[in-house]
C-alpha cells in the first residue's frame, strides 16, 4: 500500500491504493467557425458536433470565449464581431473601425479585454462594452491574423502577409519574434511547455500546408506538414493540438510526438463549410478514477485544499 497525492488547482485527492491507473478521456468542448458556411459548430470531445450558432454570422472567422462562457466571432465579410450566449443566442458586439480592413483572429487577456487582428497592420484592442481602440502596430505591409498569450501574458501575433510572428510587451511595444521565408501564419497556440506553434497555410490549397514550432528564443523547426490550408490551432487539456484544415474539410489532432489523426471531418473537400478558427473550453478540475487491471478498486478518499 502507498498513499499517492494528486495534486490540481485548488484541491488535491489523496488515493490509498495498490496500483493506480488515471483514466483519461476527451471531454473538452471545441468550438469551430465556417468560414464558408457562416456557422459555428460545436464539437465533443469524441468529434461529434451540433450546430451552435447560424445568424450574425457573415465569413465566420476568429473565436474566443470570455470568462462567461460568451462566444465571440469575428466576420470578415462584413467587418464586425458577434457575441453570443451559452445558448446560442447573438446580437452585435462590435463593428468596423476606421482601422480595420477585415477582422481575423480573436483572444481575450486576462482583464477580460478582447484583442482582435483587423487584417492590416494593427492588434485592436475591445474593452467589455465594445469601445475600441490600437492596441500595437506591427508596421506597414505586415497583416494581425492571430494571438497567443505566453505565460508572462505577452500577446503574440501571428502575420499572415510577412511570414512573420511578433511579441507585444502589455504596454504596447512590438518586436520580431521570428520570421520564416515564404510562410503564411494563420493560428498560434501555446503548449504547457512554453513552445510555440504556429500554422503556415503556405498555399494549402496544394497540400503544402506547414504547423512549426518554436523555442522561446524564436528558432523553428517543422511540426508537420502536408496539411491543406492550415488555419486555426488550440491544444486540448490532453496535450494533443488541434488544427482547423480549411480546404480539406477536416480537424486534424497531433499527438505532442506528431503523431497525426482525424478528430473530425466537417465535411467533404471542397465543400461548404471551412474550419477556421478553433476555441477550446477546458474539462473541468478532473475527478480521481483508479483502476486495477480492467477493474475498478475500492478507494480511500480524501480532499484538501491547498494553501
């Protein structure tokens, strides 16, 4: 017998036990924009989907969640930013500003601002009653496309024009993070080791489609690719990445090794629908499951709370 402590945000489960095996499965929701469909569905963790949202939706392009549980989605066609309920239901968040050219990509920090990538050169920033103003110009030529934050709350920014990602300090200054001859950024995520990923559609269209990876100090090195039209990436509370293939119709999920499968297909080639961009709302705190073999064994409980 040995007493094991598992420890997770806020509480920690104690097993008493002979021999543990944790359970994991997919339980995330994965939410995914159609660009081409003007719909937003919402996925399971085991990639079955329901349409979540289907009005105020007009070239259905970046997402992001607030602390809420509101969905916001960016459309590119008519320049504006949506938000709807838990349950689906829309009205207008927000609409073109003088600077913006089309919206792309979307994240929230942790003040519960919205930051949006308007298809030119500047990261706009939204308060929570919609006010607008520029938050970081990337300068002339480069176009905001898509975010992640590091865990120093660092925005990064993702250039689909350039081949280029920055980092932007919170108070605004930009700087070259890297860059890549000929690549085409689309979706940034984080892993929980501080890596950044970043999908290079690259003409995707031809199945050259790229995910790299970078170390903090910004060297890349190729993740995957054969990937059709590359755009939105999230990782799952698993560790696997998810990645919205546009042209293929397809939500391709990675293994941390690279390992690659089909997580679901939103249709086929060339067809309406066009993942985007991918939001992902974690599991909750997990429960503590103990198996022996194929059995389940008797557990000695017991919670506590840190601090």
């Amino acid at each position: 017998m040995f007493k094991k402590v598992f420890p997770y945000a806020g509480l920690a489960c104690v097993l008493a036990v002979t021999t543990i095996f944790i359970s994991q499965t997919r339980a995330d929701t994965i939410f995914v924009t159609g660009y081409d469909s003007n719909q937003v569905l919402q996925f399971a963790g085991d990639g079955s989907s329901t349409l979540f949202a289907t009005t105020l939706l007009n070239g259905a392009n970046g997402i992001a969640l607030d602390g809420s549980g509101n969905v916001f989605v960016s459309n590119a066609a008519d320049n504006t930013i949506s938000k709807f309920t838990s349950n689906g239901t829309g009205s207008v968040f927000a609409t073109a500003t003088p600077q913006s050219y089309f919206y792309e990509g979307l994240i929230f920090g942790s003040s519960g601002d919205l930051y949006a990538g308007n298809g030119n050169e500047y990261v706009e920033k939204f308060s929570p009653d919609g006010t607008s103003s520029v938050f970081a110009d990337l300068g002339a030529g480069n176009s905001a496309t898509a975010f992640a934050f590091n865990g120093a709350g660092d925005l990064f920014v993702s250039d689909q024009a350039e081949g280029n990602i920055f980092e932007v300090l919170p108070n605004g200054h930009v700087s070259l993070f890297s860059h890549i001859d000929g690549a085409s950024f689309f979706g940034l995520a984080f892993n929980s080791s501080g890596s950044l990923f970043a999908a290079d559609y690259n003409d995707g269209n031809n199945g050259d489609g790229k995910i790299w990876e970078f170390s903090s100090n910004g060297t890349g090195s190729l993740f995957a690719s054969g990937l059709s039209s590359p755009t939105g990436l999230a990782f799952e509370s698993n560790g696997d990445l998810l990645e919205a293939d546009y042209a293929s119709n397809t939500i391709y999920s990675f293994t941390p090794n690279g390992t690659q499968s089909v997580f679901a297909n939103t249709g086929s080639p060339g067809s309406s629908f066009g993942p985007s961009f991918l939001a992902v709302v974690p599991i909750p705190e997990p429960s503590c499951i103990a198996m022996m073999g194929l059995g389940v064994v008797s557990l000695a409980l017991g919670f506590r709370r840190r601090g």
